[in-house]
C-alpha cells in the first residue's frame, strides 16, 4: 500500500471478492490479472452468458500477458505493477468511453 499511497491512491477500503455466477450476466467485461484467474473464471462462466473474459494485461498493454506478484521484487515489484496497472486502466477508460 505504500507505492500506491505514494502515488495517491488509498487502498485501505479495497477488498476482494468472489465472483458469482450472477456475475457473468451483469458485466460485459470481466478482466483477469493472471492466466490462473482467467482458467478460474472460465470455469465459472455459465453457457450463455454475456460477460467477456480477457486477461487485463494483454487486452491493454502489451508489455506483458500477467500482472506479476509484486511481493517477490520489493518496491521495486509494487511499483512495477502500478506502472503496468495505470497504463492499462488508461485504455481501459478509453474503451468504455468509447462504448457510451
């Protein structure tokens, strides 16, 4: 948190969930961080369903398919994966507003 913080963001009130199956038919996009997710998530996809499912990363950047575990690399890790994370959501914000 403290990268983050650093960078202005507060995470302090972020947690994880789990996703159901109602999930899938309440999003139209479903993005993964890692390719396990991502198997994780497809196994969950009811037939039908109309959520798309894609790996974060590779969907917006092209640096890398995963966003790596940051706790392996120190701060250097954590502030890796806010590079790769806020240039993703960069076009991630600009394919929904393109949607609208």
């Amino acid at each position: 948190q403290r990268a983050a913080k650093r960078r202005g963001y507060d995470l302090s009130a972020q947690r994880a969930q789990q996703v159901s199956a109602a999930d899938f038919n309440r999003y139209d996009l479903i993005l993964a961080m890692d390719k396990s997710n991502l198997r994780d998530l497809k196994a969950l996809q009811p037939a039908g369903a109309k959520a798309e499912l894609d790996l974060f990363l590779r969907r917006y950047a092209a640096v890398k398919d995963e966003v790596p575990d940051p706790y392996y690399d120190g701060e250097q890790g954590f502030e890796e994966v806010l590079d790769l994370v806020e240039r993703a959501c960069d076009l991630l914000v600009i394919e929904l507003k393109g949607r609208l």
